[in-house]
C-alpha cells in the first residue's frame, strides 16, 4: 500500500476500499497442480503470491481464476489497456517479466521476478544492501 498499489477491478487506489489478501495464483489452483506442479501450503502462501486488493473484485471477479484468464480481462476493462495494468501491476511489485509469467501463469517464474523486484525494493527503501545468501535459518 506504501507504492500506491491499485486495485485489479476499480484500478483505484486500494486505501480506499475493503481490501482482501489476494492470493495472485489462486491458492487452490496451485494446490491442485493447475500450472503443472502441485505446491504445498509454504508455497502457495508465501509473500510473493499475495497482495492487497478491493474485497468486492476478489471475491466476485478474480476468485479461483488463474492471472492467464483474468489479466487479459483486465486489460480489456482498463482504459489504458495493456500498458495501464503494467503499470497498476508495478504497484503491486511485479516486473514486466512478472507480468509476462501471468500470463503464462508460470508461478515460478513470476515468483522468481517478483522476488527480486521487492529485495531491491526493500533494498532502497532501507538505503542498505542485503547479502540475500544467508538463509532464513540463520537470521
């Protein structure tokens, strides 16, 4: 909510509404093996599959869609199109290439893009840099 993240549906800022947790891939599709592989609970809920957005849209909208059937019905709704959910998506953190991996609905690669856009998100905002080697085990 700090990068100004826009909802999915109203693609208005999402301080002004009820906001859900969103999983990005649809946690029961993922566990189910929809996208190819079967994930487990660590890996369906992890950070990078989670966002903010409008409670209305998530419920009614998105529910259990993959991003590669509703991205494409976003863009059709946005006035912008194409570019306008790119750039509503780099509210919520996702790269082009992230964006590319929705779709697709590649979750590893989207995982993989957006992982490193918040490290060096987080990065910045802490002005620090983060050896990201050392494992969670350790800290």
């Amino acid at each position: 909510m700090l990068n100004d993240a826009r909802d999915f549906g109203t693609f208005e800022s999402i301080t002004v509404h009820e906001v859900d947790d969103h999983h990005i891939f649809p946690d029961g599709k993922l566990k189910n093996g929809a996208t190819g592989s079967k994930y487990g609970k660590t890996a369906r809920n992890q950070i990078l599959n989670r966002t903010v957005i409008e409670s209305q849209n998530n419920r009614f909208n998105i529910r259990d869609h993959l991003p590669g059937d509703y991205i494409p019905d976003m863009i059709d709704a946005h006035p912008q199109g194409e570019a306008g959910i790119k750039d509503l998506l780099q509210g919520h953190f996702i790269s082009e290439d992230g964006f590319e991996a929705l779709l697709s609905d590649d979750y590893e690669r989207f995982c993989q893009a957006r992982k490193e856009v918040l490290r060096n998100e987080i990065e910045r905002r802490i002005r620090a840099s983060i050896d990201w080697a050392v494992s969670e085990e350790m800290v």
